[in-house]
C-alpha cells in the first residue's frame, strides 16, 4: 500500500510542473523526460540513501530554475 501511495505522491507533482515546464520552454522539457528523470533519480537515492519510499522528483524551485536556465541557453545561442 505504501508502494502505491508514493507512486501517485510522485506523479501527480511530476506531471503537473512538466506541463509547465513544456509550455515555458517551448516543448523542449515534457512529461516524458521529468517522469523518466524522478524515476531514475528516486531509483538512484533509494540504492544509495537507504530510503527506498522518500519522494524525489521535480518541484516548484527546480521547475522555475530549468526555466531560467533555458531562457539563458536561447539567450546565449547554445543548445538545451
């Protein structure tokens, strides 16, 4: 049961910034990539944190962030 609730705990947030993070960089960061990232990096700490149920995955700061940098990268002319 708790497997299940960390589960809907990770992807609702997940998909929630990634439709803002799709619409603020122009579709170069969507759904696909902040899910495939909160799993592989949830994945990552529960082997080497020892915390297999902690929710790691996108949040409001690293949302506003990724935008900040992808505004800069167009800015600047360099890839994103």
């Amino acid at each position: 049961a708790s497997a299940i609730f960390m589960y809907f705990t990770s992807v609702a947030p997940a998909i929630t910034f990634a439709a803002t993070l799709d619409h603020d960089t122009q579709g170069h960061v969507g759904a696909v990539e902040v899910l495939l990232s909160s799993a592989i990096c949830g994945c990552i700490f529960s082997i080497f944190g020892g915390q297999p149920l902690v929710i790691v995955g996108v949040t409001g700061p690293v949302t506003i962030f990724t935008v900040k940098v992808w505004a800069l990268s167009q800015m600047f002319g360099v890839d994103f």
